[in-house]
C-alpha cells in the first residue's frame, strides 16, 4: 500500500464505506474521489447509487437524478457533469466546449444507469413511483440513443468513440486501434492527475495527447453523433460496454411492463442479446476495432462481462471459469483487467492489469447468473478482504494485493456495501 493510501476502519467496514460516501457527497451527486476526480462520473455514480440503495433509496435515486441533469436533448448521458467548478482535474468544461446547460463531457461511459436503476427500484419497495417513472424514461431515451448514434449502420454492437467511453481508459485493447490517432492537440495539456498520483500508475504524456486529439476533433464537429462518426478515427466495439449495455437493456425490461410501453419491450429484447465475439483460442469475449475490421485478440476483464446476459454457452462459462480458478491457484487476485501472461500486462498501470472491484462485482454476477455461485462467492470473498485489508483504494495490484491510484473511492466504498453480508 502506497504511504498515502488510508488503511481502512477495520472496526466496522460497512460503516467506513457508508462514511465515505457521505464525504465524497457534494450534494445529491458523489464524486469518485476528492481532488483527483472533483465532478460527477457516468459510470461511478450508476454503482455508488447501488451502494445507496443497500440503506438508503431515496439518496440511491438522488444520485441518478443527478446524473440525469447532465443528459443531452439527443438521449446521450456524459461522462462527467460538472456540477460546479474545480481546478483540479484536467480537461476541465473549456477543453470539451459543449452546449448543454450544466457543462458536461461530450462522450459517455457504459451505461451501468439502467442496471442501477432496475436495482435500487427492486428494493424501493414500491415507493418513489414517479421518480422511477422520470428515471425509466431517461434510461429508454439513452437506450435509443446507443442505438441510433453509435450504431448507425445496425450491427447489433455500439461502438464507442474515445477511450474514456469504455471506462477503461489506456487497456491494452486499445493500443493498436489509438495508435492511429494522432498526437497532436489544439489545446495545451495541463494535465492535474500526475499532481496526485504516481505518474508510473497513469497513462502516459502520449496517451494524453491523444486523448486531448479526440476531444479537440469532436469538439471541432460540435458534438454532432452523425459527424463524430465520420471523424472518428478510434472506433471500438467495447466488449465492456457492450456488455453493460446489454445487461441494463434486460434490467431495464423488468420495468417495462409498469413504466412503458410495447415498443420498448421490443427494443429492449432487441438489444439484450448482441452478437458478442468469442475467441476459442483466448477462452474470452473480444472487444472489435472497427476500422480496422477486426477483433483485437487481447484477453481481458471486461471479456468476462457478457455472463451478465444470457448469451454465453455453458462451455463458454466454463473457459471463463477455468481462468478464475487458475489465477486463484496462482496465488493472484482475480480479475486482473488484463490477464497475466498476456503482452502489456502491467500489475501497477492503470487499465493494463490491475484489479477493478466493480468489474469484479460484475463478474461475480455473471457467474451466479449463469449457475457458478460457488465461484462468484469465491471472487465476492477476495474483493471484500482486499477492501478490508488495503482500504477504499481505485484499484488493486494483482500481483501483491497493494491498493493503488486515488485512495478514499466512491465506488469501492459502493462496491463494500454492496458485499456486506
Ligand atoms: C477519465 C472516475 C473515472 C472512471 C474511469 C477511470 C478514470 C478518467 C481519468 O476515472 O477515468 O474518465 O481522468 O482517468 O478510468 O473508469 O470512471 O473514477
């Protein structure tokens, strides 16, 4: 564990996380940690909302509705909201150039909102219907948009057009597919995250230009979905995002029979089941560059996510599960983001191998789903005592277990909540 990084209460985790929470509340919405991430992200908020929803689903709702205020007339939820200004985190409202009337990103994360929404929902009780009801109807009119402004050409898979929209940022998936994006910006990089945290743990100058390169094209063509497509010269199919999309289009038809209507059980039938590339040779689901046409052949945490559908075979699940047992036997913790053995796998480097704990509440699910409890109990016992022993790290070295990047986190805290027993 890193000297800066706070060991956890070990008198009452349950209570550390449900503190944490209340200190990373800037009001109604929850940032993913002080200072290195000052606003409202997509993602993390849809899991802290989960974490909510274990004591407390008026506050669970809260955090949704909060999220909702950043969504786009098109249906598009950023992935950040700038709720209120802070100079901490670099690119900030002037680098995106948006027009919406709380500043925002442009781009968006995986829509975990749906799967939190159908969540929190199933312990409500039956209370807050109206809230849900305003909740749904964002979550159908996001649905609609994946569908329309990053599946244009109908392939059943949506594509996502900057690395910050798969949440996972600098995977070794996207090396070869950014690589092609230039490095050369418009805007001068003043990068604050190398401020907080070890620069041998974050992407890369390089990376930075690039990311910046993408946000300056998009900006360039005003944010227009049709245009971005044309411009964009990184274009993935997410299998992470994929995924998540999927699993919330089945969470989300829960719902539908009270709060919409016949065509939104179609759609959310339609989009439930994608067409997910398996790899025989990897024993993973693949993520595809599309415009080089291709899978990208890297094994990775987020291949495991599509168990959180019903599209995996029973021999699927069982490749899935034989990698969690040997990292197990291996003495590592499970999931690595990408798995060792695997070129670019770094333990310490952000998305290149270190474990996610939400991707591992993922992927537990996924195993349960699909028969596996004994397994998804397995990899729900070795987050919770990594949390417990290392603290509320963003994420963990497979190898050593150490908690790493910003310490004191929205969604690990969520995650604890949500593995209390
Ligand atoms: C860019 C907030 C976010 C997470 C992402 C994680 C990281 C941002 C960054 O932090 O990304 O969105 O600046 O590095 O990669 O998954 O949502 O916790």
């Amino acid at each position: 564990m890193s000297a800066a990084m706070p060991k956890p209460d070990r008198r009452d985790p349950v209570d550390e996380a449900r503190r944490i929470l209340a200190a990373n509340d800037r009001g109604g919405y929850t940032v993913p940690t002080d200072r290195l991430y000052p606003f409202q992200w997509n993602w993390d908020s849809a899991f802290v909302a989960m974490g909510f929803a274990t004591y407390d689903s008026d506050r669970a709702l809260r955090e949704l509705e909060r999220l909702a205020e950043g969504q786009w007339d098109d249906g598009m939820i950023p992935h950040i909201v700038f709720h209120a200004p802070s100079d901490t985190y670099f690119p900030g409202p002037e680098v995106w150039r948006t027009h919406h009337r709380i500043p925002t990103s442009g781009i968006t994360q995986p829509p975990v909102f749906g799967m939190a929404l159908a969540f929190i929902e199933a312990r409500a009780g039956g209370k807050y219907r109206d809230r849900v009801a305003a909740l749904y109807a964002a979550a159908m009119k996001n649905m609609r948009w994946w569908r329309s402004a990053r599946d244009p050409e109908g392939t059943g898979l949506v594509a996502t057009l900057h690395n910050w929209e798969t949440g996972r940022d600098n995977s070794v998936e996207w090396d070869a597919p950014f690589a092609r994006v230039p490095e050369t910006t418009t805007t001068v990089l003043r990068r604050r995250d190398t401020g907080h945290i070890d620069a041998s743990m974050r992407p890369t100058d390089a990376d930075y230009r690039r990311y910046i390169h993408l946000v300056d094209s998009y900006a360039d063509v005003g944010w227009k979905p049709a245009q971005m497509w044309r411009v964009a010269p990184f274009k993935v199919a997410d299998i992470g995002a994929n995924a998540i999309l999927a699993a919330s289009a089945g969470e989300l038809a829960k719902l539908a029979s009270r709060f919409g209507d016949a065509d939104d059980e179609a759609l959310l039938a339609s989009m439930a089941r994608p067409p997910f590339v398996w790899s025989e040779a990897l024993g993973v689901f693949l993520s595809q560059d599309l415009i080089a046409g291709a899978p990208i052949a890297v094994a990775t945490s987020a291949g495991f996510l599509p168990m959180l559908t019903d599209a995996p075979t029973p021999q699927q699940v069982d490749r899935l599960a034989a990698h969690v047992e040997a990292l197990v036997a291996q003495g590592l913790l499970p999931v690595p983001s990408t798995l060792p053995g695997q070129p670019g796998f770094e333990p310490k480097r952000y998305w290149r191998g270190p474990v996610w704990v939400v991707v591992n509440w993922m992927i537990a699910r996924g195993f349960a789903r699909h028969g596996r409890s004994a397994l998804a109990d397995a990899i729900d016992t070795l987050t919770r005592n990594v949390i417990d022993e290392e603290g509320f790290a963003e994420y963990f070295d497979p190898c050593t277990r150490e908690g790493l990047g910003g310490g004191v986190f929205s969604w690990t805290a969520a995650v604890r909540l949500l593995l209390a027993r």
